[in-house]
C-alpha cells in the first residue's frame, strides 16, 4: 500500500468484510480504499474479492491491501502515516 487512500478500514473480520463489500458495490465517485490486517491469507482473499465486485459493478474504487502486525512497534503509526 504506497499510495494514501480515501478510506482505510482495519480488520478482516466478517464486519470489516461487510463494509469493504458495500462500499465498493455502491461508490459512485472515483474512491481508494486501503484494507490492513495480521492474517495475510484472508487480507489477500478480501481484496480479490473486492476487486471483482468493482469489476462486476463496474465502479471507480481502486482496492489496496496491507498485512500489518500490530504488536510490532510503530506498525500502526506507519499505516496511518502511510
């Protein structure tokens, strides 16, 4: 994730999927989306699976993933800094 986005949601529980999945069925504005979490295997399968809802719903959202560690320090402050 190099460039900043529009909205970063943190997570990839079946919440943060949720929300990830609506906003990219229903944005209407050219939108970034950045999603970060620890477990990369489920990150890695959200963000495919959102960039296919763009593509399905033919939307202006561009979709970005981090894996983060949030017991390492500064992971945090690096992704929002990001």
């Amino acid at each position: 994730m190099s460039e900043t986005a529009d909205i970063l949601i943190v997570g990839t529980g079946n919440f943060a999927a949720r929300i990830l999945f609506d906003l990219v069925a229903t944005a209407d504005a050219p939108t970034r989306i950045a999603i970060a979490g620890r477990n990369a295997q489920r990150l890695a399968w959200l963000a495919t699976a959102a960039r296919a809802r763009v593509h399905m719903f033919r939307r202006p959202v561009t979709v970005a993933s981090r894996v983060v560690a949030p017991t390492e320090p500064d992971a945090v402050t690096d992704l929002l800094s990001r």
